[in-house]
C-alpha cells in the first residue's frame, strides 16, 4: 500500500530534501508541499493524505495551530512533527494539539520511513529524545504544594519582613514562622528565603 505525504516545512531546500527522499523510497507519494500551516491545512483537506511531515516553527501559522485546526476539522491525515526542536515548549503544545508522532530533522533516513509507516496506520511515534525528556517527566516527583499559611509567610519574607516582623503581623510566634519557612524550604527544593522566594515567583505562587 502505497502511503501518502503532505510537507509542510517553511524552508524551499528541506521540502525538495524530503521529497526527493521519499520518492526513491518505494511505498511512498508526496502529493503536496506547504510552507506554512495554513497552506498545510489546505492541502491535508484538500488532497486527503495519509500523513502530514509537519515543521513546527513557520511564519504565518504555526504547526501547532495547524495540527490543531486539523484535529477539530476531523481530518483523517495523521500529523507527524518533523522539526529541530525538542524543548517542552514545542514537544507537550504539539502532542496536545494532535499530533500523533514527534521526530527530528537528525533522525536517520530509515528512522524516519518506519515512523511515517507508524504515524499512518495510527501508532504514536517519538525520537528517542523526546520519548526520554517525556519519561523523565514522568518519573519527576510532582511539587508539594504550599499551605496558605506558607504562602502567606512566604509573601511577608519576600516583602522584606524580619521572622519577627512576619509573626508580629501574622500573630504567632517567631518558632512558628521558621517552621514554616523550613516547610517552604523542603517543598521547594531550597535552602535559603532568597532562592524559595525566587522559585515561589517562577511557579506562580507570589
């Protein structure tokens, strides 16, 4: 069975790399090129391939909103990201969008004809990259979170408040607050009223 392709990738040199990849493969046809996600959309709807090689970072419409006006158009092509990004910020957004497989633009030749074989018949496909940065997430213990008690130490300490000034304000003791600076530290992974201050304001919780 012959497997159909769409590439959508914004740069002229890679699509003519990929198509002429493809074509002498045998079990393979590209029925269009796009260079940007609208145009992708367009063809996957109008030529109904079976896999779209889906660049993420193009101008105009990105991949990810691409894959995701496919995924809500009930469109039957599969979305395999070719890309040479493999940060969370471009992995977890296009895998939620509906994407059905990750690969990079390094991977081999003979990689990348079994993950377009598995993206068609509707398998997830991930480099072994990805499928290690994704794991390790996994494996990652979840953050405890702050008690508002804690938060609300936290908040005075970062105000630059004293232990003795939070607990005069807060209206416990001074050994309250330190214990509840030394829950802040454990739940945050830090040592010291800078460093959780610093983390509390990257996660949002001041």
């Amino acid at each position: 069975m012959t497997i159909t392709l769409v590439i959508a990738d914004d740069h002229p040199v890679v699509r003519d790399g990929l198509r002429g990849i493809f074509a002498a493969a045998e079990g393979f046809e590209v029925l269009g090129e796009a260079a940007d996600g609208a145009e992708a959309v367009a063809l996957a709807e109008r030529l109904r391939p079976d896999v779209v090689l889906m660049d993420l970072r193009m101008p105009g419409t990105d991949g990810v909103t691409a894959i995701g006006r496919l995924a809500k158009s009930g469109s039957s092509a599969r979305v395999l990201v070719l890309t040479t990004y493999d940060t969370d910020s471009d992995v977890l957004p296009a895998l939620e969008a509906g994407a059905t497989g990750y690969l990079l633009k390094d991977a081999p030749r003979e990689e990348l004809f079994r993950g377009v074989r598995a993206a068609a018949r509707g398998e997830a496909v991930l480099s072994p990259a990805v499928a290690s940065r994704l794991l390790g997430q996994m494996r990652a213990p979840v953050p405890e979170e702050l008690s508002a008690r804690e938060v609300e130490v936290l908040g005075l300490v970062a105000s630059g408040c004293t232990n003795k000034q939070a607990a005069t304000r807060l209206f416990i003791s001074e050994a309250t607050v330190k214990t509840h600076l030394l829950h802040v530290y454990a739940k945050l992974g830090v040592k010291d009223r800078a460093a959780a201050v610093a983390v509390a304001f990257q996660r949002g919780l001041l």
